[in-house]
C-alpha cells in the first residue's frame, strides 16, 4: 500500500484502519522487494559483464591465433627464400671441361653456404664468376692450388710447391700455359683446373687465371637435370 492512511477490509468487506505493526510489514516488504529488485539487477549486469568478458577473451584468443598463423607463415616463407638462396641457385654445365665427373647440359644446384662457413678445399668442384660482378657467366672447376702455393706444370705433371700432384687420375696435361712458369698464389687466390685437362679453359689462361674468393659462388652439390642424372653431385 503506498497510503498509510488507506484503510483495509476484512473478510466481510467492512475497512478498518492500518495499525502500526501492519504499517511496518509493508513497508518492510516494499523494502525486500526493493531490494530483490536491486539484486537482479545486479545479477544481470553481472552477467552481462561476464558475457562480455567471454566475447572479449574470445576475440582475443581468435587474434592471437590468426598472429601466430600469420608469424608461422611468415617464418616458413622466410626460411623458404633462405634456403632458395643459399641452395637452389642453378648452374648448367655448358661445354665438356669437367667430362668424366660433370657431363656437358647437367644442371646442378649450388650451395652458396659452403664458403661462408668454411674455405675451399683441394679437390672440391666450385663454382665462381670471372669478375665480382654477379652477372657474370658462371663457371665450374676443380680447385687444384691453395692460397700461398706455387703451382707449376712440367712434363705433364702438376707441381705444388715443388712436389708432384697425385691427388687425382685425370689425364697428363700436353698444354701447361701460364703454369709452364711458376705461379705463386696470393693470400686469396687459388689455381683451378678442369677434369678434362686437354679440353678445358681454366686458371692456364688469362682469360680465367687464378680464381679470388670473392669470385668464388660456392659448390654444386646435387644434379636436378636430365631427371636420369638426378642425384647428389659427384667430388
């Protein structure tokens, strides 16, 4: 009731006045209701803000995968372009310089990481250019004279630093060319030769001479054409 003065009825319809204590009872159950209202309110609210958290934790959480999903791909497309570069650069053997061990229209792939790590070796088959200038033609060689040697042919026969080269079974060279008088390696130079000893234009001739490491690519390591050859490239 929200008249205090208002009068009530009892069971045969005559009024009578509130008394105090019926006065209180309202009050005290406008009071409760008050109260119960106020609660579910706050129930509400409550769970609208609990709502909110999931859809907000959910968002969250799809952005966070999509970041990783995007973080993957990148690093996948990253790695990718790295190991293009550092492996799958193609180099095909154009004439018969290196026949018996690399045949003339085999195409190799070159690892250009070798070098980076690491320095040539007597007896690996690089790859370098003429000149720095990365558009230069590719060649590739067998490293025969390391930095700091003197390399010589006479007789057929290679001399390193004075001694016999017996390090392989190619032929005997009829042509010694520049190396018919001593070459003495720089501190970044090396003297390379074709297997095809008789049939191969290398470190011999001033058109190619002495190979610098700045010249140097790196090494082929696998054949990927024709398909019959395919395989890890031969020492």
């Amino acid at each position: 009731m929200s008249e205090r003065n208002k009068n009530r009825k009892n069971k045969n319809g005559r009024s009578f006045p509130e008394t105090v204590e019926q006065i209180e009872l309202d009050k005290m159950r406008e009071r409760e209701a008050t109260e119960q209202e106020r609660l579910a309110e706050e129930k509400k609210q409550a769970e609208e803000e609990a709502a909110k958290g999931v859809r907000q934790k959910y968002i969250a959480s799809k952005f966070l995968r999509f970041f990783l999903w995007f973080i993957a791909i990148l690093i996948t497309l990253c790695l990718a372009w790295a190991f293009s570069r550092a492996f799958c650069q193609e180099v095909k053997i154009a004439d018969s310089s290196m026949e018996p061990t690399l045949s003339n229209g085999e195409t190799y792939f070159i690892n250009s990481l070798a070098y980076r790590v690491g320095e040539p070796k007597r007896g690996d088959i690089i790859v370098f250019r003429t000149e720095s200038d990365n558009g230069s033609a590719l060649h590739v060689k067998r490293v025969i004279g390391l930095p700091g040697e003197t390399i010589q042919i006479v007789d057929g026969q290679i001399l390193i630093d004075g001694e016999t080269y017996t390090g392989d079974d190619f032929s005997s060279i009829i042509d010694a060319g520049l190396a018919e008088d001593p070459i003495t390696l720089g501190d970044n130079e090396y003297f390379v030769l074709g297997d095809n000893r008789n049939g191969s234009e290398d470190s011999r001739y001033a058109s190619i001479g002495n190979v610098t490491s700045d010249q140097i690519v790196g090494t082929i390591w696998l054949c990927v054409k024709p398909a019959s050859s395919f395989g890890i490239a031969p020492s």
